[in-house]
C-alpha cells in the first residue's frame, strides 16, 4: 500500500510540472513579456530571469500536486483527519488563494485561478482519501459521507 502511495507520489509530481510547463508558465511568460510600466522603461527578459522562472514554477507546481500524498502521510502520523480538514476548508481555501498569489508572478486573475484551482481540487481530493483510507467508506452520494462505527452522516457543502 506504500509503494502504490510513492509511485502516484512520483506520478502527481510529474503531473504538476507539466501542468506547470504547458499550462500556466506559457501564459504567465505571455503576460510578463506584454506588461509594460512605462513606454519609457524597457522590457528585458534575459535567459536567466527565464529559466529562473520556469525551474521555479514548476518545482512549486509539482510541490503543490503532492498534497494529497502529504495529507495521507499527515493522517498516517496522527496529525491530520478528514473531520479537521472538513471543518477548516474555508481556512485551506483563502490560504490556497494567498499561496497561489505568491507562486504567480503575474498580477492578472486568471493566472492566479489556473494556479489556485488544481490547488483546490487537490485539497477536496485529500479529504477525500483521507476520509476513505482512515475513517470510513464514500457513500454513493459523493457530498456525503458515512462514518464506519457510529452511524452518522456528514454533508458536504461547496
């Protein structure tokens, strides 16, 4: 069971860098090359700047799409449980917003939702894997789910 959480440890990190590569580097470098402060200032993008960039944004990506392995490495340990994941979820959200703000170096709002949405989904997925690995079975209703011992049912709102 471990060896199939480290391989689609490897698999997610790969997935994010090309996520990173493909998707939202392009776009973030379209915005940065077509920014302009002033007529007077010259835009300048060297080689170092670009690589830096790029090397940075998809190490990030690739860190950000291993959340689901950390969240179920966390919940192995003791640290962390779907409840506690479920009932800080608007806390997750705006920390995933302030983090998605800080890898973006654009300004511009559909940059910084390409980066927050995977972000996002990655966490709605770790609680669910966190749940289904640790507390109990999915019921077929994907927005509820039943605990195994006690019976009750918890209803997920978006």
């Amino acid at each position: 069971d471990t060896l199939i959480y480290r391989r689609s440890g490897y698999a997610m990190f790969v997935v994010g860098v090309l996520v990173s590569y493909f998707l939202i580097f392009p776009l973030t470098f379209r915005f940065l090359g077509t920014y302009q402060v002033s007529g007077d200032i010259a835009d300048l993008i060297t080689l170092d700047s670009y690589i830096s960039t790029l090397v940075l944004m998809c190490l990030s990506m690739g860190i950000v799409f291993e959340i689901p392995i950390l969240s179920w490495l966390f919940a192995k340990l003791g640290f962390l449980s779907a409840d506690f994941m479920h009932r800080y979820r608007k806390h997750a959200i705006v920390t995933i917003l302030i983090v998605a703000a800080i890898l973006t170096p654009t300004s511009d709002v559909f940059t910084l939702s390409l980066v927050a949405l995977p972000m996002w989904l990655l966490y709605e997925v770790s609680i669910q894997k966190v749940f289904s690995f640790f507390e109990g079975e999915i019921t077929p209703d994907p927005l509820c789910y039943r605990t195994g011992g006690s019976g009750r049912t918890i209803r997920v709102t978006l």
